[in-house]
C-alpha cells in the first residue's frame, strides 16, 4: 500500500487508520519511492508547535516537565484539520533506511530494529518502490511461516 505525494495528510489518516499502519511509502507519478509519511508525523501534528520544539531546545523540556499544556481534543482537532488537505510531502520522513532487493537478511533486520517502522524495498537502478517489509515479515520467515 502506497500513497501519492499529492495526496492529502486526511487521505493518509484514512488509509492508516483502516489499515492499522504505522506509516505509508510515498511515491511520486512514476512508482518511484521519495520517503515514507509516518504516524509520528501525524501525531507530531497534533500537538502544539512548543511541544514539536523540545528535541531543538531543551529547556522547552524543562517546561514540559512541568505539565503545562491544558489543550483539549478539541484544539488537537483544529490543529489537524489546519494541515489536513496539505500534500504528505510536505510531512515526507525521507531518513528511514532504503532495502535494496540483495539486502542480506540480518541488515534488514537491524534496520527494522533500529526504524521501528515498515522499510521500503527499492530498486536501486530505477528508484521505484519494489514494497516493503515490516518486522512481522521477518517473524514469519524465523517462525518459518509463509508470508
């Protein structure tokens, strides 16, 4: 499952919450990958700007430490239908790390340790997104399930 650049942070929300996914790989017209749109990004939005701020400033740490935020559901709502028909290239998490097909196993695995999300398997010649293999994908291989 994939989602278009152009396609609207509401459109992802959709897909994740139907799906019960932890982020989708984003491609453009030609099938080729640009990163993923992540839940955390979603998340991330919903929060008030200072709180997005702590990992830059740490003393906005120090204030969160203290529980001064009062917000309600409501004002979540607001901040999220404010960005919610912004393309997700705009939220697009272009670290995650890349598969290549001959990626050897074990480095999948750290990779999936370490990102803690789905990774995307790309062609390297072309860029297009091949799929992407999640943590549950390498359990049912060591489980020797079929996927």
């Amino acid at each position: 499952m994939t989602i278009r650049r152009d396609q609207s942070i509401r459109t992802a929300l959709q897909m994740l919450l139907k799906h019960k996914l932890l982020g989708l790989p984003v491609i453009d017209d030609e099938d080729r990958y640009l990163g993923m749109f992540l839940r955390s990004e979603l998340v991330a939005t919903l929060l008030p700007r200072i709180v997005r701020l702590e990992d830059e400033l740490p003393e906005v740490s120090r204030l969160l430490d203290v529980g001064f935020m009062s917000d309600t559901i409501q004002e979540a709502q607001e901040r999220f239908q404010a960005v919610a028909d912004n393309p997700v290239s705009d939220y697009l998490q272009t670290e995650t790390p890349v598969l290549r097909p001959d990626t050897p196993v074990m480095n999948a695995v750290l990779f999936l340790y370490r990102a803690r999300t789905y990774l995307p398997v790309v062609d390297e010649a072309s860029g297009k997104l091949l799929g992407v293999v999640s943590t549950w994908d390498i359990l049912g291989k060591i489980a020797g399930n079929p996927v």
